[in-house]
C-alpha cells in the first residue's frame, strides 16, 4: 500500500511545480552586473554587498543568474518539506498543522528552569561531560511548574502531528548541519511544547527533524559533530527515514522523492530556459 496517495500526489506535484514557477519568476527579471569594462565595474555599489568583480569578470551572466537562483532554491527549498510533511500526514493522522501555535499560562518557576537545564546542558557539552537526557529536561520542567506565579507563553513548532491513538508530535523542521547556537535554540522550544502542553513521553514527542541525512542512509553516517554535542541526539534528532516513517510511514521517504524527481524533470527545461536564456 503506497504511503502517499494519487489525490496528494497529485496536491504535492502542483505544489510544487508552484513553488519552481514563482522562484523563477523571481530570478528571471533580476539584473546581474556585467564586467563589460573593469574601471566602470569597480566603480558600481552594491546596499545588499552583491557585488563578484571577479565571478563577473569571467563567468557569463547568465550562468551567475543560475548561481544566485539555485543558493535561493535551497533556501527556499526547507519550506516544502514542511508542506510536503503536512499534507502525507493528513493521510495518516487525526491532525496535521503548519506553524501551529501553543499558548497558556505557565509558572515563571517552570519557565526559569528551560532556561536552566539548557545552561546546564550547555556547560556539560563544552566540558565534555555527561550531558542531561531529554528525559531527564523534560521532567525537570515539568515538575517545576506550579499553581501561582503564573506567565502567559507561546511557542509555534514548524509541524504539529495528532496521531489517531491521541499522541501529539511536534516538529522543528531545521537544517541538517546547525551552528550551537541554533541547537540550543531548538532543544529550548522543544521544552517549551513540553511545558504548554503539561505532557512528557510518549503522550506528546517533540523532535528536531531533519528531513534528510546529508552523509548517507542511516542514523551512524551522519558525522556532523556540533548537532552530536549540542543536542540530546539520540532522544531528540530524527532525520530522514526516521522522521518520514512517523508522518507517512515506511515507504513515504521515497515516494516523496519519486514526486520531487517528476516535478525536475517535468520542469528542469522550463527552468533553464527561463533563467539562461529569458524565455
């Protein structure tokens, strides 16, 4: 039985082709300097700092527009996965969101201590010492919430999941090598989906996900060893097949990509031509 059925194939591949077209629509009309004359050239000003004098200088115009548009494309390219991840679990699930935003009212104890376990977790991490599980932060949070003092708080999770047995998932959907500053970032919201909604493991699971793995096909290839330390892996990063398989099962991953590889090379003409050519 597929993961991914022929309505939302056929929901995922226009999304998609849209996103291709409006992109390109963007890139198509941007102007790129040329090094026609080096004088006039270095004489030009950039308020964005866009200026290569020397990509400009030996590289086509047309093939620096391709340049520019495919670093966009990328970037750009991590929204999908979250529209990708919602529309497959709908198929799956009782609930599926975007941008699904939890409020409440919260102890600032509770509060405070988020804030003290990542401390906690960070100094551990630089020392190289035993470092908290993800367990062990979640409780910590948990039981420190009380009855009085109480502060209003939010928090949006890129992906919201109600599985149909009533578990609730929520999903950070980030990049697959992050900085430390943006895995402690992500473990602190993580906690906070955790305080709002009152619930540890397995009643509601929180997850850094990343929709591929940039080393190879299983959890032990992935070598990127800030994620390794300034995050609680093993309990809190999923990728790849692993965070696939909760919002679709096991198949999804790669029908998913058979979906992407249509819509290339369905649209891999249209995109050349548009931004190399002006067609």
């Amino acid at each position: 039985m597929s993961a991914i059925s022929s309505i939302t194939r056929a929901i995922i591949k226009a999304y998609l082709e849209v996103f291709i077209e409006n992109l390109v629509n963007e890139y198509r009309g941007r102007l790129i300097s040329k090094l026609d004359i080096p004088a006039a050239y270095l004489s030009c000003k950039s308020s964005k700092g866009q200026l290569k004098p020397f990509q400009a200088a030996i590289m086509p115009s047309e093939l620096l527009r391709i340049n520019e548009f495919e670093r966009g494309f990328s970037s750009g390219l991590g929204t999908t996965y979250e529209e990708c991840a919602k529309l497959i679990a709908l198929e799956h699930h009782r609930e599926a969101h975007r941008s699904y935003e939890i409020t409440g009212e919260v102890s600032i104890e509770a509060v405070n201590e988020i804030e003290r376990q990542i401390a906690l977790f960070e100094h551990s991490a630089d020392k190289n010492a035993n470092k908290p599980s993800f367990d062990e932060m979640i409780q910590a949070v948990l039981d420190a919430q009380k009855n009085n003092h109480l502060v209003r708080r939010s928090v949006k999770a890129d992906l919201y999941v109600l599985a149909r047995d009533g578990r609730k998932f929520f999903f950070e959907i980030k990049g697959s090598k992050p900085n430390k500053g943006q895995c402690l970032e992500v473990i602190q919201r993580l906690l906070r989906f955790h305080l709002l909604c009152g619930e540890s493991r397995p009643d509601a699971q929180s997850y850094y996900a990343m929709a591929y793995n940039p080393y190879g096909p299983n959890r032990s290839d992935y070598k990127w060893s800030v994620a390794r330390k300034y995050t609680p892996f093993e309990q809190a990063v999923i990728m790849g097949h692993e965070f696939w398989n909760i919002i679709g099962g096991e198949t999804a991953y790669e029908e998913l990509l058979d979906i992407y590889q249509e819509v290339g090379r369905e649209k891999g003409k249209y995109m050349l031509d548009a931004l190399a050519f002006g067609f």
